[in-house]
C-alpha cells in the first residue's frame, strides 16, 4: 500500500512539475500581439528612417550616391522582413533577420551622419563656410538610427524570450521520445 502511495504521489508531483514547466513555457513565450505590436512600430521606424534618408538625399548624395542608395535598399529589406513575419507568423529565423537588419539601418544612419560631418569638416579646412544645416542633419540621422537600434533591442528581448520556449519544447519532445 504504501509502494502504490509513493507511486501515486510521485506521479502527481511529475504531473504537477510538467504543468507548471509547460505554463513556464507560455508565461515565457512573447504573445501574437506583443510580436505584432513590436512587427508594427519596426514598420513605423523604418519608414521614418527612409523619410530622413530621401529628404537627405541632395546632401548625401552630393558626398557619395551609395549611402542613400545602400540605406534605402536595407529599408526595403526591412519592410519585406516586417511584412513575411506578419503575413507567416514569427520564427526565431524571422526575427534574428530582422534584428539584423534594423543594426543595418541604425549602422547606416551614423555612417552617414560621420561623412556629413568629416565632408563639412574638409569643406570648412578648404576655407569654404561651414554647412548651417550640419547639427540638424546630423541630429536627424541620429534620431532615426537610434529609433531603429532602440526597437531592434526590443525585438531581441522578444527573440531571446521566443527562442527559449521554442528549445524547452524541442527538448521536451526529444525526452519524450527516448
């Protein structure tokens, strides 16, 4: 009798201890909406990345045409990543893409606030006037690559989170199977 107490306990303590590991699972797992929420001000910040590259376009491309053009390309690249994981749902590939991608946008952002700057710095050394428009210019770039970095932490949390309920579940399912 006892042997079959022990027996039944154990199995309820088993049970119990699966439950709460499998509502760890889901307490950990980053919900449809906060994906969605965080996939949709991604967007947001993309398209306010593009709008500063286009409107510094004249200037940037003055200095050289590839930094528009390479920033531009990875916004695209954005957009088409943010829309396959909304149309597809997330995925650990999906995300660490996009994460990615949005570091490309932010690296871009302060690579071309450095040449502005290094280009007026030559300008002025040529004994030209300095550029007038340089600190808002630069200030823009500045805002939209942090915007980009600040919202691509956030995915990463969100990533971090998602990856390690995805890995409890496949390693769940391989103990079950031996």
């Amino acid at each position: 009798m006892k042997i079959w107490l022990a027996i039944l306990l154990f199995a309820a303590f088993a049970c119990f201890a699966q439950n709460k590991s499998a509502d760890a699972v889901r307490a950990s797992m980053p919900s449809k909406d906060e994906i969605s929420e965080l996939l949709s001000k991604a967007d947001e910040k993309v398209s306010s990345f593009e709008q500063t590259i286009k409107a510094l376009t004249p200037t940037l491309d003055g200095i050289d045409s590839s930094l528009t053009s390479k920033s531009l390309d990875a916004a695209s690249t954005a957009h088409t990543v943010i829309r396959g994981v909304q149309k597809t749902g997330p995925t650990g590939y999906g995300l660490v893409v996009l994460v990615v991608t949005l570091d490309d946008l932010s690296s871009n952002a302060f690579r071309s606030a450095v040449v502005l700057a290094s280009a007026d710095r030559d300008r002025v050394v040529r004994g030209d006037h300095p550029d007038n428009n340089l600190p808002s210019n630069v200030l823009a770039l500045s805002n939209a690559g942090n915007a980009c970095n600040d919202i691509a932490e956030l995915i990463v949390h969100a990533t971090l989170r998602y990856l390690s309920a995805e890995e409890d579940v496949l390693g769940k399912l391989l103990d079950s199977k031996k």
